[in-house]
C-alpha cells in the first residue's frame, strides 16, 4: 500500500496508471482525469475516523471473521468468562437479522450494540460508526466486533479494527485457506475451532490447515482452540493480552502524533 | 455479492470528480482489480450495468483491468508471478513473501464530457 493516501499502488502497476501508460489515455474529445484512488475510500476515510475513536479512547478494537456457525458469538462468550474481570469489553454484533447474538453477549453483563444489515453481505465502516454512537467507548478497554458470518464480503471493507481474527471452524474442511485467501491473509491469527469435535472428523488434518495457510504466505499465529473444553484458551488469552498491552503502550514515536 | 456495494461507492466517487470537474457525462471508468482484491471483476460488471442507472455514468464503459499476483521473496529476494492461493517464492518455495502486486482495487482514471 501506498504510505501517503492508502491506496493501492505498488511498484507492480505504477507504471500503467502513469503518463503513457495504457490507464493514462486521452481520446480526442473527452478529458481523461486520472484518479489513483482506492475503490472503497469513502468508506477507507470514515475507517480512519473510527481509528481514531478507538484511539482516543484507548480501546483495542479486534474484528472477528468467518463463515456462518463456526463459532464466533460462543467463542466471544467464553473470551469474555475468561477476561471479563480485569478488562472492560465491548462487543458489536453484526448480522442481517435478529438481535440474538447481542443478546447472548448482554448475558454475559457486557454492553453489546447489535447491527441488523437486512440484506449486507458485511460490516462496513458507516455501520460501525453509527453504532459506535451507543457504544461506552469511554468505559472499554476491549472491543470486539463480530462481522457477518461469510468468507468473501467483509474482507474488502475496513472497519477502523486494530486487528482481525478469522475463525475456522473443523468442521469446515481443512483446505479453506487456498479456497478463501483473501480473508485469511487478512488475519492477524487463525483460530482454528471447535477442536473438541476432532476425535469424531476424520477429514480435517490441522496439520493440512497449516500448509494451507503457509502457502498463502500466512505467517502469523495459528490456536487450535475449543470454547467448549477450553483447548487452547490460554495461548489465544494469552495473545490477546499482549496485543492489549501493546496497544496500551505504543511505540514512542507514535505516542507523540496528534489526532 | 458485495461488488454491489462496491460500484455504488465507486459510482459516487466518479459522480463527485465529475461534478468538480464540471463534466456532463461520464464516458469511462477505468479501475485496476487484483485477484488479491476480494472483487471480482465479471460481477462487478453485473453490477455496474445496474448501478449506473440514473447517474452521471449511465452511458459510461466499465474497462477492468488486473495484475498478475506478484510476489518478492523475503529470503531469497526474487520476484515471481504465483497464483492466488500459492504465495510461495517460484525460486526457493519459501512461504515468507511479500505481496508486490494483485492486491489493487484502485479507481485508475475516469475519461468525461464537458461542454
């Protein structure tokens, strides 16, 4: 990406888009502008802005991915047994009806603000501002953002997340990663889950879901983690305090940038 | 199925640079699509013959063009062309790559009528 405006031009395809390449044609009675610009800015600019709310705040805000009924709203639930004694959590939930995922999350005794797309395939980065409106940011620590369950969509639009987790879940199949790369290469840890129903699948080798991810030069963590027998709790606990204690923290150098 | 959402956004972006630049019409919209984007170029098309109606844009050409998947290798430091989901290194077989190219979603240049 480009460090300036966010856009995506690289030194692969510069030269298309520049003067007497094939995108900076001009045909004799038309004006050709040229743009540069990403697809999605508008909703890249109202990401940023969600950023810094999160920012100001000092709230971590982790958005979470993967295909419908791999585990999402049950694993927030166990995270949030396990954490919600020393942070304060926040969780936004996204689906395209029903307010029982945000439901089960107030439950817990965390403030949870459910958006209903109706027909969105994704979260995008309006939704979330609109819904950060209801959200005590002031108060969290924490906030987790639960997209809608789909492999494809939500990759393509920024939310204003520090971090994306992507879930996949054993049922599924072990050679997701090659079939979905875009949403997978997009995570900044792979939790594999459900890892209690194992013993009974015979087709899903984590091991295989390994080189999946490897071969689409995935180099980041991967949990084997179950919500039910707490399998790997820990380690993916034990991350997500780093990264909190990271975001507390941030370098000097970025501590000094004004909003 | 977002690529819906996708040409809207971008239908407006092209209707706010036609505006500035006080343009009647939109000829051509020229974008860069990687297969690395998460959009597909085919139903983006599908979209946009349905998208543009009643815009600036209404008669406008949709050219979508893409770049192959790149990528430069972090140990060995050579650059290869590798399929979408196969990001290894064409010399070496090393998995710890960067991307250079196939990523882009990008508005290139749009081409308007003015007065």
């Amino acid at each position: 990406m480009c460090d300036t405006c966010g856009c995506n031009i690289t030194h692969g395809n510069r030269h298309l888009i520049e003067e007497g390449g094939k995108h900076a044609h001009t045909s004799d009675d038309h004006v050709a502008i040229e743009v540069l610009e990403n697809l999605l800015s508008e909703n890249d600019h109202q990401a940023s802005h969600n950023r810094q709310h999160f920012d100001k705040h000092g709230v971590l805000a982790i958005n979470l991915m993967s295909s419908p009924g791999s585990g999402k709203t049950r694993l927030l639930e166990r995270t949030i047994d396990h954490l919600k004694n020393r942070y304060k959590i926040g969780v936004i939930e996204g689906d395209l009806e029903t307010e029982n995922d945000a439901r089960r999350i107030r439950d817990k005794g965390i403030p949870a603000i459910q958006i209903t797309t109706g027909t969105a395939c994704h979260l995008d980065a309006h939704m979330i501002h609109q819904a950060l409106h209801q959200t005590p940011l002031a108060e969290l620590d924490l906030l987790f953002i639960e997209n809608v369950g789909n492999l494809v969509c939500p990759a393509s639009f920024d939310l204003g997340q520090h971090l994306n987790v992507t879930l996949l879940s054993v049922t599924e199949g072990d050679d997701k990663p090659a079939k979905y790369p875009v949403i997978f290469r997009a995570a900044n840890h792979v939790l594999i889950t459900k890892s209690d129903l194992l013993p009974l699948l015979d087709d899903f080798n984590p091991e295989k879901a390994n080189q999946s991810l490897q071969q689409i030069a995935y180099n980041t963590p991967v949990t084997l983690v179950s919500a039910k027998s707490d399998q790997g709790m820990d380690e993916w606990l034990a991350w997500l305090d780093t990264q909190i204690n990271q975001a507390a923290s941030p370098p000097a150098e970025l501590q000094a940038e004004p909003l | 199925m977002h690529e819906l959402s996708v040409c809207q956004a971008m239908l407006r972006q092209v209707e706010d640079i036609a505006r500035r630049e006080q343009a009647i019409s939109v000829e051509r919209i020229t974008i860069q699509i990687g297969p690395l984007s998460g959009v597909v170029p085919e139903l983006l098309q599908q979209a946009f013959s349905i998208a543009k109606c009643g815009t600036m844009a209404e008669a406008a050409e949709l050219v979508t063009a893409s770049q192959p998947v790149r990528v430069h290798c972090l140990q060995c430091g050579y650059e290869s062309d590798v399929q979408a989901n196969r990001l290894l290194c064409a010399q070496c077989g090393d998995f710890r790559t960067r991307l250079i190219s196939g990523d882009e979603l990008l508005l290139a240049s749009v081409e308007l009528t003015k007065n």
